[in-house]
C-alpha cells in the first residue's frame, strides 16, 4: 500500500528529534530504526534538507553535513527548533484528551495490563493538567456494526475467547469462519476485528459493519503472533490486478485508497495498481476522477468502465426530451 502523507510528516518529524539525539547515524541504521528502506531515509532526508523556517534562505532550513552524508552517514547540523519541548495551548490539550478519551473507549478492552496502564496513566496527568477545560470532553466512540456484533466483539475481546463470524466480503460472498479475536481496530471512517482466522491460517481483517452474525464460543482463543502491518487493510490477493494512470491532480487516490504500487512519471503523472474484487467499486473509482484518468489497464477493464458510463450517460436522455403539448 503506498505510504500516507501524514505518516510520512510523523516520520520526518520523529526523525529530526532522532538525529538531534544521536551524532552521526549511518543510513541502515536510520532505515532500521523506522522501518524503511535506506533509499526512503535518503529521500526524507532530502526532503528535509529543502525544509525550513518563513524566508526559507539558506540559513533558515533544516541543515545536515553534507562531508558526512556523502559517506552514507547522517549528521544533523540544524534543527530550527523542530527538537524543543511542545507546549500545548488549552484546545490542543482538550483535542489530545478527546483523543486518549476516545482511544480507551475503543482499544482497552483488547489491551494487556501493561498498556492499559500506560494510557490511563497519560489520560489522568494530561486530564489534571487541563484543569476545568478537560472536564466538559465527554467522547463516546461509535463502532459501526450491529448492536448485537459490537457486544459479542467487545465480550470475546475481554474475556479471552474464540469467535463464531458469519461475513461478508467486498464481493457479497458470504462465509463462516471460526476467529480467535486480537484486538478492534479504528480509522477515521470504518472500524475492523484483527483476529486470526482459523480457516485461512493466518491474521485477518475483519470489517465490522459486514460482520453479519457473531457469537462467542466456550473454546478459550489462543494467543498467535502479529505482524507490524496487521492492521493496515490490504486488498483480497485473489483480486484482478488494475493499473490507473492518473493527472497529478488525483493524487488523493494514491494516499486514500488502498494501492499496491505507486510509479511517478516525469510529466507529473503517476500509475497506481490495485486489486479489485468488486468491479461496482473500480467503476464507482474511475468515475469520481475521470476528469483526471489518462489510462486503464487491462483494456477489457477500460472497456467496461466506459460501457458502464455510457450506459449511464444514455440513461439521461429521455430526461432531456421535451414533454409532449398538453390540450
């Protein structure tokens, strides 16, 4: 899945402070450390070399030493205050206790002790340090799903126990599954069961408004490991595999909707892939940018989605015809 602006602005930022703490960091050192390529840690450094302060002169961006880097080494030479303590004002505050408010409501159930201890703790000192303005933040997280899913989720999460799901997929193929539950997990518009599916052998996950039914078995649901990138959603592999060359414009898509590659062109144009399931879904996709689409592959698909729109086009006709005179 292609890398997200804002998680790219998180690691800038983390690898400023990170520089700032550590005098001369070789590449794979950096690259290990937030879990990227070396190639990655030459282009963010680079990124920020050309990052700065209003004026934006010489002296006023982010500087590194240029004898070091040549040498694959990483030296930061000038943070321009990136490193100093954050100060929060009372709505930044107000924001962040919502947030950690928000964050219990739906993760500490699947919590283990220690870290449901490490965010009561931060809630309660961030809460006191607010004072009177933090207790007027009442936040109550709403989980997609029916009532009786989200209960029987909640319920197998907090005691430990195995699933019985009946699901939906993306392409209205219903299944039954047996699930050992991981913990729920949110986003900014769906929530999601990381669970490990016992039929495919493996970590899932499982969108909790296509849950359909659920219930919690006797069967204690055994611990299994996860990987680092359990909960970010990666497309169903049996999916046919698209490619969309979009106007640069449309770059929204390549940070909204889960891709598999990203290729930029010198023109400011760029080539996603995506797997598709759906077919509703890819069409639903190519109409919203058609302004911006320079090419579709495979060509059978092109010829779909044009067929689908001008299907649609031909279905405003007779809304355009005039109504025949009245006596």
């Amino acid at each position: 899945m292609a890398e997200r602006a804002s998680e790219r602005l998180l690691r800038l930022l983390g690898m400023i402070t990170y520089l700032d703490r550590h005098t001369g960091v070789p590449v794979e050192q950096v690259a290990a450390h937030f879990g990227v390529s070396p190639r990655q840690v030459i282009d963010d450094v680079d990124t920020l070399w050309m990052t700065g302060t209003p004026g934006y002169y010489p002296h006023d961006l982010i500087d590194f030493d240029a004898a070091s880097y040549e040498e694959g080494v990483v030296r930061l030479t000038e943070a321009r205050g990136m490193t100093r303590p954050l100060r929060l004002g009372t709505r930044e505050a107000v924001a962040l206790v919502a947030a950690l408010r928000a964050m219990r409501e739906a993760l500490d159930p699947s919590l283990d002790a220690e870290r449901s201890q490490v965010l009561s703790s931060a809630l309660e000192k961030l809460t006191a340090a607010t004072g009177e303005a933090a207790a007027g933040v009442d936040v109550r997280l709403a989980v997609d799903g029916s009532p009786q899913v989200v209960a029987a989720i909640g319920s197998a999460l907090q005691a430990g126990r195995r699933m019985w799901l009946r699901y939906v997929n993306a392409s209205d193929v219903a299944s039954e599954r047996e699930v050992d539950p991981i913990r729920l997990v949110t986003s900014d518009e769906r929530s999601y069961l990381l669970a490990w599916c016992l039929r495919a052998d493996g970590e899932r996950l499982f969108r909790v408004d296509r849950v359909v039914a659920a219930t919690v078995l006797d069967a204690p649901a055994e611990p299994h490991p996860v990987s680092a990138g359990a909960t970010d959603f990666r497309p169903d592999a049996s999916g046919g595999l698209v490619t969309l060359r979009l106007a640069s414009r449309a770059r929204w898509v390549a940070e909204s909707v889960p891709v598999e590659a990203v290729r930029n062109h010198e023109d400011g144009s760029f080539e996603v892939d995506l797997r598709v399931a759906n077919q509703a879904w890819l069409r639903h996709l190519v109409l919203r940018v058609a302004e911006d689409v320079l090419e579709v592959r495979p060509a059978e698909v092109a010829a779909a989605v044009a067929r689908f729109a001008r299907e649609a086009l031909e279905a405003y006709g007779p809304l355009g015809e005039p109504a025949p005179p009245t006596a």
